[in-house]
C-alpha cells in the first residue's frame, strides 16, 4: 500500500505509540482488501460501545486505548449505551445491575477522556456539526442505519466499519481508500421502481418494508438506485432496514442522494406497492405490552408526529406502555405541547439507549412498532414483534373520545 510520507512518520511512532498502533491496523484491513492507500477521514461514530455487547473484553480494549494515551484526531461521535446516562432506572423493563452501570460508565469515561463528543446516538446525521459536513467528504461510521444514511442522503462517504475499525480510524484520523469511497463503487447498475397509485404514501412502517424487499431483490454490485417518493424523515426506517437485513451501505434516490444519477443501467425491476402492503400486514400482531418508538433514535419531527396522533384520541385505561428512544438533542427540541401530550399516555422516553442495546427484564414480551430494524433484533432475542404504522400504534393506546 502507498503511504504519504506523514503516514510513515504515524507508523514509526512519531506521533505516539497509541496512534502507530491504529494506523497500523488500518493499513493491515486496507492491505487485506487490496486497497490501493489511505483516505483522510472529517469525522468518525464509533459503534458497538454498549456494556451489554462488549462486556469486559470491550472495556479493557477501549480503557487500555485511553491509558495508552489514544486520542481521536477527528471529531468523534458514540453509539447508544446500556441505559440512559442520568436516569438508569426510568423504565422498568430494562436493567442496569452494578456491574453494568460500573462497567459502562467505565467507557464512556474512558472514550470522552480520547476526545469522543458523548452525543450517545445512533442517529449522528441529526447532529449539526455532522449536518455541516459536504458531500464527497470522507468519514468512518460503524452503526448500519448511520452508513446507509450518510451515503445516501448527507452524500458523505463511508464503509460499513465494524466498532473496532471506526475506533482506530478516529485515532488515525485515516481509513482505508476502498468500497464507498471510490466514487465508482457508488454508481449504481440496477434500479428499483416502486409501482403505486398516485397519492400512496411511504410513512415509516412502509418505507422500512420496502427497504427489506429491496435487499432481497437486489443482486448486482454496486448501490441500488430507488425510484419511489421517499423523503429524509422516512428514508431513516428505510435504510435501517436495508443495514439490519443485508450489507448493502447505501441506496441511491433520485433527487434525495446528492450525487450525479447514473446514466445506463442494466437493471431495472418494478416494485409492486401490493406486494409492500401485504407484507406489512403479515407482520401486525394482535395484543401488546409495549408500543417501542425510537429505533432509529427518533426525531424531534418523529416524537411530535406521534404526539399529534395521540392528542387526536383519549388514552385507554388498559393500554400498552409506550417506550420513545432519542437523543438528548433531539429530546430537548421536542415541543413543551407534545411532551405534555407524551405524559397524558404515560410515556416513558428515554435517552442515550435503545431496547436492543439495554438488558431487557422480561422474556416473552409483546411489542408493536414500525421500525424493522427493532423488529428484525428484538426477535432474535425471543420477543414476539410486530410491525405497523404510527397511525395503528396511536391507535392501540388510545380510542375516539
Ligand atoms: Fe439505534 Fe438501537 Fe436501533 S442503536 S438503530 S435504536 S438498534
């Protein structure tokens, strides 16, 4: 591999040893990939930093790194964590015992002491500094819903990096030149054309089922091209879907993806909207416990959404527990109006974590929600999931006055 004479002296120790160290293994993943050099990276979002996944081992990899004297040379943003930061015990369906609260805290002490902004979300693209960012800028993002949407709608550039990889990328301040930041691996070669009636519309729940029947039809390298109305609120569950049910990293839309379109493609495939509406209704489920909002992290746009919706009903006395998972930006942008709407239903809305990240406490729970991405890993962990529009699951909390 080809490296500037800058990267020489990061590699002999000049600019420490921590930094060696991660350079040295970018190079060793670029190497393996058969990439050509290194690529500059604006920003990095460093996923797979919850105590509940990463246990001790995690722990012991990142604190060495910060002892070490590791730190980020980019600015640098973190994935959710096991429990909400300043309020652990706020929702009784998670658990935090002192192992995990000690553990926790432990990294993210030690990633803030290596320079991380402790913004504590899946959702990075909402933060304005990252907003501000150009397209065709080069970044190292682990977090799938993350890369699929900063490829495609911020027109940022970046690989699907696993945790360890986004980490020592921050602290190189480098990645490997190779997949999305080649401009010709952006290009797409098959296109998508969803088939629907004028005025059908892809709210979130139908968005996200696209995304999956679209990663099953998609075989040809390169991004799919989608020809459908989607905007960037929808688009979010969309991409979630895409990053949890295939390693597709991005999706070209037309008019959303600021990129030049392709000229010639070799593929196109029409999307029947039927076939979307029918697979969504095989996914509802009867009765729940648990209406889940927030996965992606939710919008302040998503939560007052939402609130309308309630506000339109009266809360049923024998409902669901509503859970809303965000940032703590976007929290604090939500209106004074909706969050009173919120505490009418009882919601519990929680910060910096997320219902796949956390311990759950119960098995066998029951929930509703129209992200597939939650669906998709909370089944895996034995929960029995369903997927519906936020109109349904309005509905399933409260009646018509
Ligand atoms: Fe985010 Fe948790 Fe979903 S990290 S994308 S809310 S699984």
């Amino acid at each position: 591999m080809y490296l500037t004479a800058e990267e020489e002296r990061i590699l002999r120790g000049e600019e420490g040893e921590a930094k060696a160290k991660a350079l040295e293994v970018i190079v060793k993943v670029g190497e393996a990939l058969g990439a050509e050099r290194l690529q500059p990276i604006v920003h990095a979002h460093v996923s797979g930093v919850s105590y509940n996944n990463i246990g001790e081992p995690g722990r012991k990899f990142i604190e060495d790194l910060a002892n070490m004297g590791a730190r980020f040379s980019v600015p640098t943003t973190v994935n959710p964590i096991g429990f909400d930061l300043e309020a652990p015990g706020a929702f009784d369906l998670i658990s935090a015992d002192r192992e995990v609260l000690e553990g926790q805290r432990a990294i993210v002490s030690a990633l803030h002491r290596m320079g991380a902004s402790l913004t504590l979300t899946c959702t990075p693209y909402y933060i304005p500094s990252v907003r501000g960012l150009r397209p065709g800028q080069s970044v190292a993002w682990g977090e799938s819903n993350a890369v699929v949407y900063a490829n495609s709608v911020l027109g940022l550039r970046t690989n699907r990096e696993g945790g360890p990889v986004a980490l020592m990328a921050a602290i190189a301040g480098r990645t490997y030149y190779y997949g999305m930041h080649v401009p010709e691996r952006r290009r797409p070669r098959a296109a998508y054309r969803l088939e629907a009636p004028e005025g059908y519309r892809l709210d979130y729940a139908r968005a996200a089922v696209l995304g999956r029947v679209l990663v099953r039809l998609h075989r040809l390298e390169g991004p799919p091209l989608l020809d459908a109305r989607v905007d960037r609120e929808t688009f979010k569950e969309l991409g979630a879907a895409v990053g949890a049910e295939g390693d597709i990293a991005m999706v070209f839309v037309p008019g959303l993806t600021p990129e030049e379109p392709p000229g010639r493609l070799e593929e196109v495939v029409s999307i029947d909207y039927r076939d979307v509406e029918a697979e969504l209704e095989s996914m509802r489920l009867d009765d729940v416990d648990l209406v889940y909002v927030g996965c992606p992290h939710a919008s302040a746009e998503e939560v007052e959404a939402l609130a309308r919706e309630l506000s339109r009903l009266k809360p049923r006395g024998n409902r669901p527990q509503l859970l809303i998972t965000t940032s703590r930006d976007e929290e604090r942008r939500i209106s004074p109006e909706a969050m009173e709407v919120l505490r009418e239903y009882g919601a519990v809305v929680l910060r910096d974590t997320c219902l796949i990240v956390s311990k759950l406490r119960r098995e066998g729970l029951r929930v509703a929600t129209y992200s597939y991405k939650a669906m998709f890993y909370l089944s895996r962990h034995g929960l029995r999931v369903g997927l519906e529009p936020m109109e349904d699951l309005a509905r399933r909390l409260g009646s018509e006055a």
